[in-house]
C-alpha cells in the first residue's frame, strides 16, 4: 500500500501541484485547505507524512503543528513563503523537521518527502536497541526518550540526531556525518543541523537534563553531557 | 513538467482574479499567497512582478497610493504573461 502524504495548504494551485508532483513518485495523497480539516484529515488518513502551509487563515500553521505534535510524531514539513520565518520554523518551538520555501520546484518537494521517509523507515527497520547516557535512555523501538526517567517528547529530527551522538559517545560527530545520517541525500543548507542541535539542547536543559550536542568549533557535535 | 504548462494559465487567471479582487488590508497576505503560487508554476516574470507589489508593501514609506500604483503595474504584468501563455 502506498504511503499516504497529507498536504495541508489554502491554496487549490499549490495543494494540487503537490499533489501531481507526489502521486507521480507512487504516494497517496489527502489535501485538506484548512488547519481543522487537516486536523480531522491527520484523524481519518493516519499520513505518514504531512505538509504544512505556515500562512493558513483562521488557525495558522504553527498552531496546526503543535496540535498535531499533541497528537503525533509522523514528520511534518513546513512550506514558507517568507525566509524571515525559517529560522523560526527550524530553530525553535515550532515542531517541523524540515521546510520547503515557496516558490519550490515539484523535485524539491519530492526529493525532501523521499528522504523524510527513508529516515523513517530505516527507524523502523532498526532492531530493539536501547541506549543509556548519564541520565539520558533514548529506546529506538519504542521511539521514546527518557530523562531521568522522565518522558522527554522529541521532534523526529531531534530523535534522529539524538540517536546519532548517542550512538558515538566519545567522539566528535562531523555535520556532513549529521546531515547525511539525519537528513540523507537532501544536499540543503547545513545551517539546520545547527538550529536543529539548538532545539534539542534547550529541550534537554528545559527538562533539567545536561549540556548535549556540544558543538566542536569547525568540526561537528560530540553528545557532551557535561552538566 | 506538462501539468504545469497546461495549469500555467488558471494560475495567472487566478491570480489576477485574487490581487485585483482584494482590500488594501488584504494585499499583503494575498500578494503573499500569490507569489509562491505563480513562482511554483514556474512564471518568473509573474512572479518578479508579485515579489516587486510585495516589496512596495513592505516598505514603510510607501503611501496608499504607491500600493496602488505598484498593484496596477503588477496585474498588467500578469494579464500581459496570461495573455501570452494563452495564445502559446
């Protein structure tokens, strides 16, 4: 069965050029041209991925995105028009894992739905491992992290470059490694990684937890946890 | 991509219908709407124009009447590129 992609913009021209560009590459595609009915259509379609126009009318795409992050970790895409909003959009409580600025090409769109999926099914394909680091347990089967115990609620992207330190404890992680582990092929602006490592940072320290993903100047992220 | 060439039209059609049809108070987030869609499908020249309306809005020293002016000018544009990706 295809996986399904929903695509949430208020605008028909742009739900539809999505659409064509993505059923050509064999997905399912549900639109809705609403944050509530993209709300009900995440509750009927299950998608395994969702599109998310940030300029919707009455309920914006921000607010879609944190209700649906209530409800979901399936990984959301944000399109934008304005690159005054990115930084927002990948760099704090926003919740997406990753953009698309408008005006896009129907490859681009593609190419980031490809890679968003692969990661997620190479998550799925991974076999039961559990990892410990100080106070941090990050279960890839159960896709859960736990802070002293406690459920700490992380964007995939974050899970991704979570696992990613965790994995390599004493060592430096270059961002070429990051980008390519987290986001695969997509050969976009490495100034993700960086706000992407910012979020999780602040999300471990918010929750009381230690320093992680310390940067190593013209070098990449080590897991850190040095208090 | 073919779509796009035969949707090339009804998005400038639309276009047209949206910038022309608006208040002052609706044109930035129309003009806003509008740019990503004519610049997806591809219509460069319709998109610089929509992205020039966009810059006359955000600049705080323009009056009424330069919106206007630069909204007059962006539909010609428009109904000019409809005009030629209709006759293609």
């Amino acid at each position: 069965m295809s996986e399904t992609v929903l695509v949430i913009d208020d605008q028909a021209d742009v739900r539809q050029l999505i659409g064509v560009a993505l059923k050509e590459a064999g997905y399912r595609i549900v639109e809705a041209d609403s944050g509530p009915t993209g709300i009900d259509a995440y509750h009927a379609n299950a998608p395994d991925l969702i599109l998310l126009d940030i300029g919707l009318g009455s309920m914006d795409g921000l607010e879609v995105c944190r209700q649906l992050r209530a409800l979901t970790t399936t990984p959301i895409i944000f399109l934008t028009s304005r690159t005054d909003e990115v930084d927002e959009l990948v760099g704090f409580a926003a919740g997406g894992d990753d953009y698309i600025t408008k005006p896009f090409s129907p490859k681009v769109v593609v190419a980031r739905v490809n890679s968003l999926m692969r990661r997620n099914q190479r998550g799925d394909e991974n076999s039961k491992t559990v990892y410990t680091a100080g106070p941090i347990t990050l279960d890839t089967d159960a896709h859960e992290v736990q802070l002293d115990g406690e459920p700490l609620e992380l964007t995939r992207t974050e899970f991704d470059l979570l696992l990613a330190l965790m994995e390599n404890p004493s060592r430096v992680v270059t961002r070429e490694a990051l980008l390519q582990r987290v986001w695969g092929d997509w050969y976009g602006d490495s100034h993700v990684v960086e706000v992407h490592i910012s979020r999780l940072r602040n999300k471990v320290k918010k929750a009381g937890g230690p320093s992680v993903g310390v940067a190593v100047r013209g070098v990449g992220y080590k897991l850190g946890l040095d208090g | 991509m073919a779509f796009i060439r035969e949707r090339q039209p009804e998005v400038l059609a639309e276009a047209v219908r949206q910038l022309s049809g608006c208040s002052l108070q609706q044109l930035p987030e129309v003009a806003h709407a509008v740019s990503g869609n004519v610049g997806s499908y591809q219509l460069p020249e319709a998109h610089a124009a929509v992205m020039e309306l966009r810059r006359v809005l955000g600049d705080p020293a323009s009056t009424a009447a330069d919106v206007e002016a630069a909204r007059s000018l962006t539909l010609s544009v428009l109904r000019a590129s409809e005009s030629g990706s209709t006759h293609e």
